[in-house]
C-alpha cells in the first residue's frame, strides 16, 4: 500500500532554500522545510479518523515552515519553536494571534515532500503523496490551507463524515468545484490518481536541453517509476481558485540507443530491472535538477544516476 512505502521512504521531507531568491527578496535567507503527517492519516491510530489534526495552526504537523535559521540572539527577531527566528512576512506571524506558529508558512498537506521554484518567476511548487487515491503539485503560498484531510485533490475526503469509509472520496458540491463558492481551500493545480501511480517524486520546471521537455513540469511516480509532465504555463493558468481546472498530465516515452545507434523503447523501470537481473516491486524513482538545470534520475534499487538527454546526445544512461 502506498502509505507504507510513503513513510518508509520520506519521513523528513523537504529542507532548502529558495535558490531563485536574491538579497532584498522576502525569502532570501529563509529556510524552506515540510515533512509527513507522521502518520496521523495513514489509517492507524487514535487521530486517523480526526480531520482537523492537520487543519491546526498550533502543530506544525503537515506544514510548510518559512523562517530564519539564524538565531534571535543574532537578529532580534522573535523566537520559533526552536532556535530560529520567526520572519515577520509569514502571515501566521503577523496575525497578531500567539496560537498560530509564526514559521508556518502554508499547512494543510498530507505529505509535500519536495519542493522546487520555477527559475523564470519563483513559483513555487510542492509535490504532495497522496493517501488512497490522489498525487497533487500544489502552487504554494504564504498563508494558504492546501486542505489535508479534509480534502485530497480535488475531492472531499469521506474521513469527514461519520461512518463512512476514510479512504471514501466524494465530489466537491458543484458550487465549489466550479469556484463560483470558495471554501478557504487552495487545490491543486495537477493532479493523477492511483490507477497511474502510487507516489509522486518531486518535480522541476524544466528550462534545460531538451526541447520537448523545455517549459514542462517534470515529475514522475515513485513506485512505477513512471516519468511525466504538464505544461507549466497550464499549471500557473490552472492556479485560478477554481478546483475542477488542472493542468493536464501527460508521460513521456524514455528510449536508449544500443551498440548500433537504434532507438529502443523502455520505461525507468525496465532500465533498473535490467541492472538488478530482477523483477522489482517497486521502481523506487526520485528526480533531481543538476546545476545546469538537467534531470537527474535515480533509484534506491540499483543505485545509478541516470540523465535525460536530448534526442542527438550519444548516449542516455550514464
Ligand atoms: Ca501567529
Ligand atoms: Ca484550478
């Protein structure tokens, strides 16, 4: 089950700065942090069935943080709940209520492991694992509700009603889903469901080499080690308080070239197999951005780092 593999692979999440950040900017300085739920939701537990356990301002379970690493010793600014200071542009600090965490940046997620900004503007996105049925890339911002538990996608969690299911999804009321109502939720801007994957990796508005991927969100699936995109002007269009409108999904065919310079078709499944001489449960992928801006592909299974490259480059997998 999805949740088992989630927490066994990613119980930190993301730590990071905003590296399209530059000295004047709000979040130069700041560092970036999100983890799981700690398994609040996974189906286990007094608090599996509790909607609002990650709907709080006062926990930073399911959070995205913002805040100065520095200490308020060295500042003067005001204390998180570790040595760090607390920056005054987080709204949650500048609410002037005590019992919300000044270092929560946006809450409401089940599991936005990674994060990334989008070097032309500075989106930025976090790629969320879903529980039962749905993956999402969600455009973040300060003092946004991402909707965890009460929602996953675009769907109304059946974890809030009583003697339902929790794995349950139900449609939003058309009012809602149509964005003619809001709700107080921010939804996300792609999606995919559990019929096409299990695990979403993190993911990167490509700018590199590659022309078919140029101006596309990469990010794959973990456990199918399925590779996909969406356009990213279709997912900062899709950011439109309407929670019906994402960006669509599209996956992209990987080939290598053998000995002779053919074309052979494969999946980053089939590659990681191939080296282990084996049949895998799970392809275990992760995607990561190299300096240059070029995607790196990786497994836990067989442990090569592996580059997409353009169609006239000699070779694939390194
Ligand atoms: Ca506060
Ligand atoms: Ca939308």
């Amino acid at each position: 089950m999805a949740h088992i593999v989630d927490s066994l692979t990613h119980p930190f999440g993301f730590v990071g700065f905003n590296p399209t950040a530059r000295p004047g900017d709000v979040d130069y300085g700041l560092i970036f942090t999100s983890g799981n739920d700690l398994g609040f939701s996974n189906g286990a537990g007094p608090k599996a069935n509790n909607p609002t356990q990650v709907q709080r301002l006062d926990t930073v379970v399911g959070a995205i943080l913002r805040f100065d690493p520095r200490s308020p010793s060295v500042t003067g600014g005001a204390k998180g709940l570790g040595d760090y200071t607390i920056p005054k542009g987080n709204v949650f600090a500048a609410d002037g209520d005590p019992k919300t965490l000044g270092e929560i940046y946006a809450y409401g997620f089940r599991n936005a492991h990674r994060i990334s900004w989008d070097r032309n503007d500075g989106t930025m996105f976090a790629s969320g694992i879903g529980m039962n049925h749905i993956e999402e890339i969600n455009i973040v911002r300060n003092g946004e509700n991402y909707g965890w538990m009460k929602r996953e996608g675009y769907f109304d969690n059946g974890v809030t009603r009583p003697g339902v299911n929790p794995g349950q999804l139900f449609a939003l009321p058309a009012e809602i889903l149509e964005g003619r109502q809001k709700d107080g939720f921010t939804y996300p801007v792609t999606i995919y469901d559990h019929r096409d994957g299990q695990a979403i990796t993190g993911g990167f508005a490509y700018y590199g080499r590659i022309p078919a991927l140029r101006g596309k969100f990469v990010f794959g699936d973990i456990t199918r080690g399925r590779v996909f995109v969406a356009d990213v002007a279709a997912m900062k269009k899709a950011d439109d308080g309407v929670p019906r409108t994402v960006a669509p999904v599209e996956e992209v065919q990987i080939f290598v070239r053998d000995a002779q310079g053919n074309r052979i078709y494969t999946s980053f499944r089939e590659l990681v197999e191939k080296t282990n001489g084996a049949t895998l449960p799970r392809a275990d992928l992760h995607i990561s951005i190299s300096r240059d801006g070029e995607l790196l592909l990786t497994s836990g299974q067989d442990g090569m780092v592996r580059v997409l490259v353009p169609e006239g480059a000699s070779s694939s997998t390194r």
